[in-house]
C-alpha cells in the first residue's frame, strides 16, 4: 500500500503497487485515481491500467461494473 503523486500534480493514486512505491512502481491491485475537477476511479489495476471490477464518478455520474484499457464494459 502506498500513495503517488503524478509529476504533473494532477493526479493521485493512493493503494497496492507492484513493486516499491517510492521508486515509480505499477500500480497493480486494489486503489483509487482521482483526477482533476474530482473525477475518481475506485477499483482494480492491472499493471498501470485500469482493470477489473471498479466504479467510476465522473461529476455526478457513477458508473460502476467491469472496466478493460480504462473502459467500462
């Protein structure tokens, strides 16, 4: 479990990454993304990409189910 920050400052993953957090490691497990004007995913990753079952607010929709290449299908 760990938190990183995007360079750009736009971005913050907080939860399970495979490898050393601090070092630039994949996220890849269970944790959140939340992006600008507080748009969140809350799920899985699989190596850097969202995968896996997980629910997405974007404003005030949420779409939940399963996501591939950070889409719901």
């Amino acid at each position: 479990m760990g938190t990183f920050v995007y360079p750009s400052g736009v971005a913050r993953y907080e939860g399970e990454f495979l490898g050393d957090a601090s070092t630039g490691a994949l996220c890849h497990g269970k944790g959140t993304l939340t992006l600008p004007h507080s748009n969140v995913y809350t799920g899985s990753f699989v190596m850097n990409e969202i995968k896996g079952e997980g629910k997405l607010k974007i404003g005030t929709d949420v779409m939940s189910g399963t996501f591939q290449g950070g889409l719901l299908h």
